[in-house]
C-alpha cells in the first residue's frame, strides 16, 4: 500500500520560499504523475500542480505558475514543491497525492505551513 | 477553469438515511471525477475516482454515479462515522477544480 509523507519548515517569512518534500514509500514512485494540493481557510482546496517520473513533464496551476517549482528525486523516491515570495495568502496546509485514472487517489496526511514573520 | 458545483452545501441526516449529494460541471468532464470524505484536522479520504470506482477499502455503502457534466455520490445508509464534509474534485482539466463540499451533519 503506498503511502506519501510530507515534510518541511512548518513556518516560513512573507516574501520567501516555501519548501516541501514528498516521500513514497510501499509502492512504485516511477510512472505516475505525483502531486501537490493545499488547503487554506479562506480559499478552499487548491490543486497546486503536478509532476511526472520520467523527463520534465510538469503541469502548474496558471493561478501559481510564476512562483511554483516542482522537482523529483528517483533515487529517494521523493518529488518537492518550491514556492516563492510566499504571502500570508500562502498559509494553510499542503498535501502530497498521486491520483490516477486507473486507482485512484493516495493523499498524504497533510503538513501546516504558516506564512509569517 | 472549470466550475464545480456541489449541492447541498450541507444537510442534516439520521443514521440508517440513504444520502445523496450531486456535482455539477461547468463542461463536459466525462468521467473524470472523485469524491472523497474529509472530517475535522483530517486530510481527504478519497472515495470514489472515474466518477463510479470504488476506491479499494471504502465499504460498499458508499457508490458514484454520473458522466458528462453531472454526477453524484450515494451513501446508502448513513453511519455514524459519516458525518463528514465531502468533495467533489474533476481532474479532466488543468487546473483541477473542487466543489465546496457538502458537510453531512446529524439530525
């Protein structure tokens, strides 16, 4: 049963980066596309973006685009999310996932990352 | 971006009442829905995906239906450990896009 972990500062300064990981563990990390959500109180659920295993496949919410980077790590079976010039808006709690067509989706129990000074 | 509409936003039920809360896309989505349970301090639990997959471990109470445009997800006899906010979620399109939830309270 695969299980996704997320980790990263739980408090992070108006105008820097936001930093997180993703690790899997109890199943393939290779030939799915993984994912980053958030939670916030004001705005709901988020969809953040996505990325692929294999080459730079990565689709980004247009609302994010500007400020999002994600990137994987095969050998550690991790993926991250780096977001930039984070704003109290930015505050709330991230989720790592893997949804699929195929069966369906594995969510991450969630990290709270707060955006203060 | 596509608009997910749920409804109710909530209601009241009693153990043993069959339930049932409808999704609304903006567009055609085919079957490219989830719904998933969500309780307080929680992070989701994913229900159903394709719109009528069951996902594996999720007892069988619970079913989706739907393709197009609308859908919607039944509980066949409400459980105390029902009482939750549920989702709805297409992922046809970027940028997926979630309904508001319907928060299932007790009567």
């Amino acid at each position: 049963q695969v299980q996704l972990q997320e980790s990263g500062p739980g408090l992070v300064k108006p105008s820097e980066t936001l930093s997180l990981t993703c690790t899997v563990s109890g199943g393939s990390f290779s030939g799915y596309y993984w994912t980053w959500i958030r939670q916030s109180a004001g705005k709901g659920l988020e969809w953040i973006g996505r990325i692929y295993t294999s080459g730079a496949l990565r689709h980004y919410n247009p609302a994010l685009e500007s400020r999002v980077t994600m990137s994987h790590d095969s050998s550690k079976n991790q993926f991250s999310l780096n977001l930039i010039s984070v704003t109290a808006a930015d505050t709330g709690v991230y989720y790592c996932a893997r949804l699929s067509h195929g069966s369906g989706y594995v969510w991450g129990q969630g990290t709270t990352v707060t955006v203060s000074s | 971006d596509i608009q997910m509409t749920q409804s109710p936003s909530s209601l009241s039920a009693s153990v043993g009442d069959r339930v049932t809360i409808t999704c609304r896309a903006s567009q055609d989505i085919s079957n490219y829905l989830v719904w998933f349970q969500q309780k307080p301090g929680k992070a989701p639990k994913s229900l159903i995906y394709a719109a009528s997959s069951l996902q594996s471990g999720v007892p069988s109470k619970f079913s989706g239906s739907g393709s197009g445009t609308d859908f919607t997800l039944t509980i066949s006899s409400l459980q105390p450990e029902d009482f939750a906010t549920y989702y709805c979620q297409q992922y046809n399109y970027y940028p997926w896009t979630f309904g508001h939830g319907t928060k299932v309270e007790i009567k």
